[in-house]
C-alpha cells in the first residue's frame, strides 16, 4: 500500500488539505484512500473512471477506495485464520 503524503512530507490530516489532483495521483500509484461512508467511495471511484476516460484511457487498474468501515473489514478478514498469539 502507497502512503501519499503533502508537499510538506506530512501525511495530511483533513481532506482540506490535500487536494483532488494529489488524491488522484495517489490512486494512481496503488495508494488506499479512505472515506467516512461507502456512498462517499462508490462517488470517487465514479469521478477517478471519468478522469481516466477523459485522459483517453480505455483501461485501469481499479482504485483502492474503500470506506473506513470497508477497510476495517478487510483488516478483520486478513487477520482471520492466523496462529494465535502466545500468551504472555
């Protein structure tokens, strides 16, 4: 997973502060972006495919953008089946 960072080397704390084009160039470079609900994802994931389409693109990589409770789940779902952990 990409981390993206701001142009101060930060990981930006609000959305505020990182603008459209960084989020895209995230994506671009396999990063996760999380969001607050799923409706907020399914409507990035619509903007990113109409920026590639306008960029002449015919094909993509699907972007990871994944809702906070999505991730969570997938974080839950890797963990499943590991060893236990000893007990201390």
């Amino acid at each position: 997973m990409e981390n993206c960072l701001d142009s101060t080397g930060n990981t930006p704390d609000r959305k505020e502060d990182m603008g459209m084009e960084s989020v895209w160039a995230c994506l671009e470079k396999g990063g996760t972006v999380l969001t607050v609900n799923r409706r907020l994802a399914r409507h990035l994931m619509d903007d990113f495919d109409r920026l590639q389409l306008e960029q002449g693109r015919s094909a993509w990589p699907t972007p990871d953008i994944v809702s906070l409770s999505g991730w969570l789940e997938r974080c839950w779902d890797s963990l499943v089946g590991l060893p236990d952990l000893p007990a201390e």
